[in-house]
C-alpha cells in the first residue's frame, strides 16, 4: 500500500546532505542514459532544492531532488549554466539484490552516513509514494502534487519502471496509467504537458489526455516535473511496428496512411486550441539563415558533408528567395520531435502521438515557438527513411511509399498535402539530415550511412 506523503523535517542540513552525496552522484550520474552530458567531468554540484518525502531515520527514505551539475563548456559553444537534473534519491540501510541496477553508492558522512542511496524509481514502493501525493494532491515544501479532478486515480496501483526510456524516465502504475518523469528540468511552462492540455480541451482523442502533474515552484516560473496520463495497453510504439512488418515483408502503407490523418488531426486541433502567426520575409530569412548556419558548423565537425553542402545550401536559399518575393507561411505549434517512435498503435484505437516535450537539447522558448507545421511532417518523413535502412536488406521503396502514404493521409485531413510546399519541405527535411549526420558521426558512425543517403538525395537539384 503507499505511504502517504507529508512534510517532515530533513536530517542535517541540504549542504550536509549534497556534501555527502557529492563523490557517489560524480561517478553514478554520467552512467544514466538519460544524462546529457556525456564525455565531459562533472565539476560540480549546485543543490536547487532537496525535498523530503520520506524520513531517512526509517527502513525506507525518499528524497527529491533538483541538482544544477556543472561541466566544461562544449568546445567552440558559449559557457552555459549547468544543466539541472530531477532525481528520486531512496535510502535504505541496504539494497536487496533486485534493486542492485539502481544503487548510487554507500554513505560514508554526512546526515546520511552508513546508509545506501540508489534510484528510487527502480523500487515499487517510493514510486507508489508519487502515485499517491498525486491522487491526493499533496504540497511538501516547493513541490505541487496537482490533479485533474474529472478524472479518478486508484490507490494500491503496483508500480514497475519501464527500461526503455532514454532521456527521461517512466513508471507505470498496474496497467491504467503511465508517469513521465522528466530527468532534465527548466524552469516555464513546459510542451509536455501544455500542449496535451490544450488538445484535451478540443477533444482531440489522439494524445492522451493529462491526468496530474508534478510541478515544483522555484526562482520566478514553476518548473514541470512529472506527468501522469492513461497507460495504453497493448499499444505498440511505431517504430517497433514498422521494423517488424518490415521484416515479415509486409505492406506499411495503410497504417502510414492513417498516421498521416492522426498527425493532421493533432495539429488541426492544435491550430484551433492555440494562437497561430504568419511568417514573413524577416521571419523566414532568420529561419533560412539559422539552417545554413547550422549546416556550416555541421560540415566542419563532419568532413564527409563538404562535397555536398553546396546543394544543400541551395534547399535554405530557395527558402530565402521565396521570402524575398513575399510569399508567406502560416506557423503554429506543433509536436517538434516527431518520428515513428513518438507514435503508438492501439488494436482499436488506432494511432495516439505523445512526447510532446520537443528536442530536449533546444531552449525551452524556442520549443514553444510556433514553426510552420511540415516541420513535423518533415521528422516523420525522415522516420520512414531510418526504418528502412534498419532492415536487414535496405528498402529504399518500402520508405518512399510510406513516405507518400503518410502525406496522403495528412492531405486528406487538412485538403492540402505536404508534398505542394517542396520548397519548405525539403528545407526542413535537410535540416533534419544535417543533424542526424552529425548525431551519428558523434554517438553511433556505423549508422552514419542512413542519413548521408538522404543528404546525397536532398543536396540534388533534381527532387523528381
């Protein structure tokens, strides 16, 4: 049964509590998968604020903490202040062996001395704490427990974590609901959670609506933390999907048809539930520019571009030369990070979209900027083109008839299909390609071959 949660006083002082667990987080944080910071020494910590939901003086002890990690600058880049990271601290006098994957490290000083610390989401019962301080709507120290009242949230749910997260981490709650838990947190009102508000309110059924949140009030803007929503069982995520019909050489054109609607539906309800702006010359001579921008930075970290970024700077310059003659895009919000893997299949449901928290790596402003919506169709373009590469034998074929079923349907939503907008479409399909070479020249080079593909394809002039 979970423990219900109220505040409590801490075990020394939150100094006393970073000092002692400064050596273990040094060595443990950049092992998680979800730490952005890879290949560079953590130098430091800034606590931002320790929470404490369980006292450590009993069997078990749950912490919550916000954690500023200072780091070297990325060569060439701007200092930037140090990125800060959610964690769900748990103490025990000892781990029982099947949460051996989660420890931290044993304390050897500080108000924690002699006891061990690992990651709390690994275990049922502190996860089951968070489930609930959100069924009751809980307040401890900065921390906001919030909930929407129209829907129930049962106590007693069994919590397990999923293993296949990357950047953040989720746990799901018996089979009725799933809680994102973001690992890399920044103050304001974060895409994750706003924009599947404001499609719940239209009623868009495509993205599962928010169930309760977590959010923490600090410095001037709250920072988001958690979102519960329904779990859908026996939905299976898209890309996993489209690798396995791949490999049974079966035809993927119907469901990429009908994730082409389902993408259209979202951003029809999105353009209607949020302000929509018209990009003009200025607007879009910024956008040409910051591409190319980026395609010269990304050609000096990856040799292999330079034969080709003459055509694909000719993709931005079209899109500048059409700003030049006045021509206009509508921009609204959208879902900013979409591929097949951001999508989930339900037996009778059809397709859902989640994740909408946008490129982790970007500022939080510029995610919440509204961008003209082929940008997303643009990702999951690019999506198909990966799957395709993945298989065991490449199909080119198999992706180009995805990829124009997929705008098939999207035209059938909206009546107007990405493919009469080539000039912004290959615009930002080159972006994309720029980026994924140089995110696998980086952390994956024998993957490099996929995006290099589409750059020799999308540096021609020739698109027919």
């Amino acid at each position: 049964m979970a423990e219900t949660v109220t505040p409590s006083s801490t075990s020394g002082t939150t100094t006393e509590l970073l000092e002692s667990l400064d050596p273990l987080l040094r060595e443990w944080l950049p092992r998680q998968r979800w730490f952005a910071g890879k290949g560079r020494a953590v130098t430091g910590f800034d606590l931002v604020a320790a929470t404490e939901l369980l006292p450590p003086e009993g069997r078990l002890g749950l912490y919550h903490v916000l954690l500023r990690v200072h780091q070297p600058p990325v060569p060439g880049a701007l200092p930037q202040p140090g990125d800060c990271y959610q964690l769900l601290i748990g103490v025990r006098e000892a781990l029982p062996p099947r949460l051996a994957p989660a420890l931290i490290g044993h304390v050897v000083d500080g108000p924690l001395d002699g006891r061990t610390v690992y990651d709390a989401l690994y275990d049922p019962r502190p996860a089951e704490v968070l489930l609930e301080a959100l069924r009751t709507g809980a307040r401890v120290g900065a921390l906001r427990f919030e909930r929407d009242p129209a829907h129930e949230i049962r106590d007693q749910l069994v919590a397990r974590l999923m293993t296949a997260e990357q950047s953040n981490s989720s746990v799901v709650y018996g089979d009725t609901f799933i809680l994102k838990l973001l690992r890399r947190v920044t103050p304001g009102v974060n895409p994750d959670l706003e924009l599947p508000l404001a499609l719940a309110r239209e009623g868009c059924e495509r993205v599962p609506a928010p169930v309760a949140w977590l959010r923490a009030d600090l410095d001037t803007e709250p920072y988001v933390l958690a979102v519960l929503q329904p779990f859908m069982n026996g939905a299976t995520d898209g890309w996993e999907l489209a690798l396995r019909e791949l490999a049974k050489g079966e035809d993927f054109t119907r469901e990429a048809r009908a994730l082409g609607r389902a993408t259209a539906e979202v951003h029809t309800a999105l353009a209607r539930a949020l302000p929509t702006v018209t990009l003009g010359h200025a607007q879009l001579e910024l956008l040409a520019g910051g591409m190319t921008e980026r395609l010269a930075a990304a050609v000096q970290a990856v040799p292999a571009l330079r034969p080709y970024e003459t055509g694909l700077r000719s993709a931005f310059e079209a899109l500048a030369d059409l700003a030049r003659e006045g021509q206009t895009w509508t921009a609204q919000r959208v879902h900013g990070d979409l591929h097949l893997g951001q999508c989930l299949r339900s037996p009778g449901d059809g397709w859902s979209l989640i994740d909408f928290e946008g490129e982790p790596s970007r500022p939080l402003a510029e995610r919440r900027m509204p961008q003209p919506a082929v940008r997303d169709i643009a990702g999951m373009l690019r999506s198909f083109d990966y799957a395709a590469h993945s298989a065991k034998t490449p199909a080119p074929d198999w992706a180009h008839a995805c990829r124009a079923a997929y705008c098939t349907g999207y035209a059938e939503v909206t009546g107007r299909d990405p493919r009469t907008d080539p000039v912004m479409l290959r615009a930002y399909e080159t972006d994309k390609a720029i980026y994924e070479v140089v995110y696998e020249a980086r952390h994956r080079p024998e993957w490099l071959a996929v995006p290099m593909s589409a750059v020799r394809r999308l540096a021609s002039p020739d698109l027919s």
